[in-house]
C-alpha cells in the first residue's frame, strides 16, 4: 500500500481545524480506491488557542491524525518545511486549514500524478474577494520577478501542491533559512501540471497576512531568487560617470569662453542631495543582501519543535 502525507499548517486556527478534517476524510471512497494509506500531519506554528487541543481531539478518534507543534510561531514557510521533512508518505500534499485549497481536488490531482507528473500544483485563476491593492502589487510583483528572475514563478500560484517523494527530497535539500518555497518548486524542477480553479474565501477565521507581511514576504523572494538588484549600483555608477564627463568639458569649455563668475551652488547642492540618495539607496541593497547572507551562515535551525505527536 501506497501512502498520502496531507500537510497542514496551522497558526492559530482552532474554528477550521475539525471543519478541515471533516472536509478532507470526505475522499475516504478516493483513498481506498486507490489503495492510499494516509496520514494528516497537523503543524501547529506555536498557536495561542487550542488549536493543538482541537487537533488531539481528532488524533483520539483517528490515529492517522499526526501533530507537530512548534515552540513559538516560525511562519508558513518553516511550518511547510517541517511538515516535509516528518512526513512518511510516497506522496506529500500541502493544504491549508481554512479550506481555501479545496480537498475535493485531490483526487484530479492524484490522477495527474498517475500519470506521470512529479507534481501536480494549483493557482487560482482570478483573486476574487482580495483587496484591489493587494491584487495589484501581487501582480506587479510576479511581473517583476519574471523579468529579474530565471526560476520560475507562476502567477496566483497556492501553496497548494502534490508530489511525489522524490520531489519531497529534493525539496527537503533545500535547507536555506531564508525559505521562499514558490521559488524553490521552479528552482527543482520536475515536471509539474498546473490546475487552475476559482478563488475560495476562507471558511471561517482570518487571514495571517496584511499587506506588510506580505511586502517582506515578497522582497524575501526577490533577494532569494535573484541578484539582479545588486547591480543596479554598478549601472547607477556607470551612468553618473558618463554624465559627470560631460559636464566636466561643459564647464571647462564655458570656463575658458564665458570666464568664472562664481555662482551655481544651489546647483551643486542638488547634484550632491541626488547623488548621495542614489548611492545610500545602492548600499540599502547590498544591505539587504548581505542580512540575508548572515542569517544563512548563522545556520541556524528553520524550526524547534516543542511536542510532536
Ligand atoms: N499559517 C502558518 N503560520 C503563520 C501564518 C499562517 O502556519 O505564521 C497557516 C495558516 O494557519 C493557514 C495557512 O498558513 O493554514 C495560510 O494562511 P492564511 O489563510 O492566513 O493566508 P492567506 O490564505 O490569507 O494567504
Ligand atoms: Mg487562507
């Protein structure tokens, strides 16, 4: 017999985490057809409700409910990172708890699977019911990044993603501290069917995420995935010395036919304000860059686990 590892990260979810479970178990006709033996692996990212009780309330009646509770909050990422690397099963799914990623698409996916696919990920197609601002950077930001980046990053692409083991691994690989898994699934590889589907509001609870979360989030996978700002300081330099050439013969020519009256320093003033901007705004990036360096070499470990079940 086969095994499915149903991942779920959770943070504070105590409403959704029965409603989920009642809503994936759904597919019990799915798995034994199929012969799958499954295992839903509860990440509790350091909750402050009972979200951990609601989940050893579950585990009771059915011991295929596994937990792993988190000392403190580390964020999705890592909560998706540890959920892989516990996980048993030949296949992994990735889910949310507020079943905006719906577990009735599961068996569609495991079918793209059979056929061969290493990975079968969803997007959705509209961003129905999100704030008109939130749309709108998340589309200038996947915009930019295709243009900045050479891994591939898929518009409106969920979390929501099933793999196979090998896939798992290469992922599990991948131990940077500084996760941003949408970059790392391009960055692997494999072969990956897309399945798009109409955007789903959360059942019940609130989303994690404002806009600042998710403007950090998004310079996190800019600075992961590529370098590309770096060398805005080295194009910035080479244009200011080109201009700065010409305005030397400019002066040296007006000098030499108009004479010296001293005047121009407003001028000046300007020039150095705009100059000094430009370059504190290039140290601002290599900054960035060079944070996200010391965190990696620090080592330290994406998670501490605090009870696991
Ligand atoms: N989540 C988590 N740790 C966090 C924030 C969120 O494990 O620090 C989980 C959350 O419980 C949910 C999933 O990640 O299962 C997606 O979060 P949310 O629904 O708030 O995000 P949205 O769907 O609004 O992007
Ligand atoms: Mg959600």
């Amino acid at each position: 017999m086969r095994m499915l590892s149903v991942i779920v990260p959770c943070y504070n979810e105590e409403e959704s985490v029965a409603d989920f479970y009642q809503e994936l178990m759904k597919n019990e006709t799915f798995f034994k057809e199929k012969e799958l033996e499954v295992e839903v692996l509860f990440i509790d990212d350091g909750s402050r409700d009972n979200t951990v009780a609601e989940v050893k309330k579950l585990r009771e009646a059915d011991p295929r409910v596994r937990l792993v509770s988190f000392s403190r909050n580390f964020g999705k990422e890592a909560g998706m990172y540890a959920g892989l690397e516990k996980s048993r099963g030949d296949y992994a799914v990735l889910m949310d708890v507020d079943l905006q990623d719906p577990p009735s698409l599961l068996p569609e996916m495991y079918s793209y699977i059979e056929q061969g696919y290493d990975s079968v990920a969803t997007r959705r197609v509209n961003r129905k019911g999100e704030p008109p601002i939130r749309s709108l950077f998340a589309r200038m930001f996947y915009r930019l990044m295709k243009r900045i980046s050479r891994t591939e990053i898929m518009d409106g692409a969920r979390d929501y993603r099933l793999m196979t083991r090998q896939m798992v691994n290469a992922i599990l690989q991948m131990q940077e501290y500084n996760r941003f898994t949408k970059g790392i699934y391009g960055w692997v590889g494999f072969e990956t069917k897309w399945i798009a589907y109409e955007n789903v509001e959360r059942a019940k609870g609130e989303t994690k995420w404002n806009f600042w979360k998710l403007l950090i989030y998004s310079l996190e996978g800019i600075t992961a995935f590529s370098t590309v700002p770096l060398s805005i300081a080295s194009v910035m330099g080479v244009l200011f010395c080109v201009l700065a050439f010409a305005l030397i013969i400019f002066i040296v020519v007006r000098t030499s036919i108009f004479g010296d009256p001293v005047s121009g320093w407003p001028s000046l003033v300007c020039i150095i304000s705009l100059i000094s901007g430009v370059q504190l705004f290039c140290m601002g990036i290599i900054g960035q860059y060079l944070a996200k360096t010391y965190l990696e070499v620090k080592r330290r470990p994406i998670y501490i686990v605090k009870e696991e079940l």
